[in-house]
C-alpha cells in the first residue's frame, strides 16, 4: 500500500494498515487511534501494564498527525531525555520503516532534539526531569504546541504534566481542526496518574475529556508469547502483578520500607495487637493547611479517631482532652506534632511534644527522629503488628492510608551515614498532600523509646484526666 493511501486513510479515521496484521486486529489499540484523532478534546493516559504496543500507538499517532497536517508541531516528553534517544526514537525509526516513511521526508536535529518533516511539521524532543530550580516547568511555559506524548509517565513528575496540558491545543488547531490532545502512555506506578486518572475512572467519576484505556500485554495479538510467559513465571510479584496483571495497587519502588500487602493487611489486623494499654497520636495542622489528625490507639490498634480539615487549636485541644478522659489515657501516653502551632497544643494539654527533626533518640544511626520512628513504624507493618478499626474509616480515608504509608522509603540509599526517609517535600510532589495518615502513624513509634513503666493502680491517680 501506497504512502499516500496510508496517509489518507488515517485522515479518514481509518487504522487498519496499523492495528491489523497475519488476520489479528489489535482492538485497544485502534480504539487509543481513535480517542487521539476524533473531534474531542482529550487527555489520555494509555497502558496499565507491560506488551501493550504503547510506544507503538504514540511513536504512530504523531507520525501520521505530522504527515496530514502541514506545520503541525508536537512534542515527546520523557523523564530523561537520552531515554527518548535511545529508546522511544529507536522505536519511532522502526514505525516509520514499517509504514513506508523513507528517511528523506523528515529529519532528526541531535543538536536541539526535534524531528522535522519536509511539509515543515515538528516532534520537539522535551527532557521532564524535575528540576528544584524549575518546580513549575517554566522552561516549557512559552512554547506552543499542536499536541504531545508523554513517554512513560511513571517517571515523569506532576509539574510536567500540569505545565504541558496547558501548552497543547495553542498551535494553528483551529486552521487545522484539531482539538487538544495529550497523549500519556505508562506502566502502573502510584503517583500522580493514579490520582488524576486510575482512581477517578475507577470511581465512574472521570471528567469527559479525560480518558483511561487499560491495555493488558495478553490483549496485543502481536506480541512475541515468550515475553508473556517471561512476565508469568518470574518470581518478583510486585512485577508479576503490575506488569503482567496490570494491577495499580502494587508499586515497584525498590527503596519501598513497606510491601503493598503489609500496608493493606493493617485494615485486618485487630484483636492479636491490643493490649489493653491506650495512647494518643496527634499531627496539627496549620490552620486550613491540610489535616489534623487525633488517633487513640490500644497497643498498636487505632481504635478511635478524628479529622479536622479547618483546625484551630482550642479544638484540636478539646479533642485530645476528650479522648483522654474518655479513654483514661494519662499525658504520658500523649503525643503531638511540636513543630509549629503544635508547640501550643503540647503546652497546653501537657502531653508529650514530637519534634522531627530531633536527633534519634538512643544514637540510633538515623537522620532524625522522624525517620527513626518511619523506620521503626515500617518494621511494625512488615511484622502485622499495626491495626485500625475499618469502620471508622471511609473508602477514601482507606485509600489515602495506603498511598502515605506506601511513601515510607529509604532516601539517598547511595550515600553515607545516617540512614535517611523520604523527605516530606519529595513525598508532597508526588501525592500532591502533606502526608498527615504517616506522620499520625509514626508518631506512635515515640512510645517503643519512650514507654513508661509504671503500674496500673499508680496511672489511675497519676495524670489521668
């Protein structure tokens, strides 16, 4: 089949010299071609697991979105851009080979990293490494862009992602009739395409213009069956289960503290962790700054708890008095984040003051007291030894546990010295929130240093509200 033809037919919405091959039709894939050219605008996270012609499909679109549409210009963000060259332009080579694209219709420029074609279209090669000096991708904020494909969007930051949506749909779409497009294509990983995509499709919440396609490597006709049987025998199940099952709620972090089965099994875990023996949690918030969070624990069960999203602190302290009174939990067992407006709290209920950035306590080998207790709340998990009473969560509550314990990593495994968590920064560009559920959880680790030995019959007269 002619070049032309082929440029003609995927103009007319007609994918089958790309999606059909020997008898077998790729069906998720013509249906991603579909999503990219229809008269809709669109924001399009493609994937879900490993085989799925992912490259493929977006190496494809822009190739023949480039070859219809004269002066076109779109873009190929990475999170690293000789990732780009050494791999998703490899892929974009063989593309144009199987189609019949002959290298004297366009042109790659290795020295400013774009793809030029004779009819003067363009595929800017963009590097979207997060960059401390650029949190807000700035350095893309100017540039004006037809459409555009993020290449593996697990490793890609939120910030790029929030940037390049706004920078599509800006150059000449309405002389070409062109709606925006964003085109992101990925493996499951827990960041921000979780959020904004996974977790909304999978509430039946999405908004209309925003779409998610799961394509499992089983569903690629085309697809060698040793690289299936490779993904089905291998022994790592964190990787049997993303990449083969497709499944979102495993992460392969490798500086992960915690297994996504530990964290999970917390909700089941109860009556063999209680020991009669109650305490309190308290992370404050700044007031309208994300949570506060009051949690009463028995042993190393959260048996009660409350929330507040707008939190002054003579509220946060008739809470914890509350509580105290209620639970008969003696300021001993008391503790609150100190650090900023908590210092107030801490005085004025006389509890406990948790301050982390502290030194560990014990000369322990960690950075602070706050990783020490992270590392501390980690072994807990990974030993089924920390509860909560699932009913005093909502859905949502119980899917924001998951995804900030997921967030105890070991940080700068590379270095020397002190032993290092993942910085709240870092954790707060990822799951764009404080993570308040960690900090309530680990604080409770305070007590494995701190615990106080003193008989029951002493507690009732000595500092119980």
């Amino acid at each position: 089949m002619a070049l032309a033809v082929k440029i003609e037919l995927f103009k007319r919405g007609c994918f089958d010299f790309i999606t059909v091959k020997d008898g077998k039709k790729h069906e998720k894939q013509e249906k991603a071609l579909q999503i990219l050219t229809d008269n809709e605008h669109a924001e399009f996270l493609y994937g879900g697991a490993a085989g799925g012609a992912k490259s493929w499909t977006g190496a494809a679109w822009l190739l023949f979105m480039c070859l219809c549409y004269t002066g076109s210009k779109w873009f190929i963000g990475r999170a690293e851009l000789k990732r780009i060259t050494q791999s998703t332009l490899i892929t974009f080579y063989k593309v144009c080979n199987q189609y019949g694209v002959e290298d004297t219709l366009y042109k790659y420029n290795g020295q400013y990293n774009y793809i030029e074609f004779y009819n003067g279209s363009r595929i800017d090669l963009l590097d979207l490494m997060y960059k401390p000096g650029d949190p807000f991708y700035e350095r893309y904020g100017s540039i004006e862009y037809t459409g555009g494909w993020i290449e593996e969007g697990g490793e890609v930051n939120f910030g790029a992602y929030d940037t390049l949506k706004t920078r599509v749909g800006r150059h000449l779409n309405n002389e070409l009739g062109l709606k925006r497009k964003l085109f992101i294509t990925c493996n499951p990983k827990k960041n921000w395409m979780y959020d904004t995509f996974y977790t909304p499709f999978k509430k039946g919440i999405l908004p209309e213009y925003m779409y998610y396609l799961g394509c499992l490597v089983q569903e690629n006709p085309f697809i060698d069956p040793d690289y299936i049987e490779g993904l089905r025998t291998t022994k790592d199940k964190v990787k049997r289960e993303r990449l083969l099952k497709g499944n979102w709620e495993y992460d392969d972090n490798p500086n992960a503290l915690c297994s996504h089965d530990a964290i999970t099994a917390i909700f089941n875990n109860l009556l063999s962790i209680t020991n009669g023996k109650n305490y309190i949690t308290a992370d404050i918030a700044r007031f309208g700054s994300d949570y506060a969070r009051i949690c009463v624990w028995d042993g190393y069960t959260i048996i009660d708890l409350k929330c507040f999203p707008l939190s002054k602190t003579t509220d946060i302290q008739k809470c914890i008095q509350h509580f105290q009174k209620k639970y008969r939990i003696p300021k001993w067992r008391c503790i609150a984040d100190e650090d900023g407006v908590g210092g107030g709290v801490v005085d004025n209920c006389d509890i406990q003051g948790f301050v982390n950035n502290s030194r560990a306590l014990k000369d322990e080998n960690y950075q602070n007291l706050q990783t020490q207790c992270g590392y501390k709340l980690a072994e807990h998990i990974n030993a089924s030894e920390i509860g909560i009473n699932e009913e005093l969560l909502s859905s949502a509550d119980k899917e924001q546990i998951i995804l900030e314990l997921e967030q105890l990593q070991t940080w700068d495994v590379d270095g020397e010295g002190k032993l290092k968590l993942k910085p709240k920064e870092e954790i707060k560009q990822e799951i764009r929130c404080s993570p308040d559920w960690r900090d309530v959880f680990l604080m409770r680790c305070w007590f494995d240093y701190n615990e106080y030995d003193i008989p029951d019959d002493i507690e009732a007269r000595l500092g119980v509200i």
